[in-house]
C-alpha cells in the first residue's frame, strides 16, 4: 500500500532509501539499483535480455541470524544458475532495512 507517491529518478529514490526518507521493498530496490545507471528509457530497453527469467527469491536467515531473501544463484538458493551477476540476495541490515549484496 502507498502512503505517499513522487515522480524521482531512480538516482533519487535510491539516494532518498539510503538516508531513511523513503522505504523500498526488494523488487522495487532491485529495478531502482538495474535502472540508475542508464541516462533514458530507451537506454535501459536496450539493455534488456529476452526471455526475461522468473525470479522466485527463498527467504531464510543468514548466519548472523539476519533475515535474507535468497536469489537464484546465491549458495543458499536451490536455483544454481543466477539471474543478476551483481546481486545474490538481499539482507535485513540493524535497522530493519533491505540491501542488496
């Protein structure tokens, strides 16, 4: 559910995520962090590799005891064939906060 919206370039809403201003779930995190380093739409389009895989994340707990959203490719993942080469999983950080690894 949304309790408030903004037009903010990908740059912006990963900038306004890293300082608390705004919450962002993980595919939402994850399209930001695949969008921010083209200039335009047609830039990203480009990029795009077709067939687009299914991503089904795993949840479970890291060592530390942290909650982690397993990707395939991760080595808690049953899928051993990842989707992102610069991503794995995403982690709960101390402040209840996803990041990406």
């Amino acid at each position: 559910e949304a309790v408030a919206s903004a037009w903010l370039t990908p740059a912006a809403a990963l900038d306004a995520y890293a300082r608390g201003s705004i919450v962002l779930a993980p595919p939402t995190l994850a399209t930001l962090e695949d969008l921010a380093p083209f200039a335009t739409f047609h830039d990203a389009v480009r990029s795009v590799k077709r067939p687009l895989r299914p991503i089904c994340p795993r949840i479970t707990t890291a060592d530390d005891g942290a909650m982690l959203l397993a990707l395939p490719g991760d080595a808690l993942h049953d899928e051993r064939a990842a989707v992102f080469a610069h991503r794995t999983r995403f982690v709960v950080d101390d402040r209840g906060r996803f990041r990406s690894s």
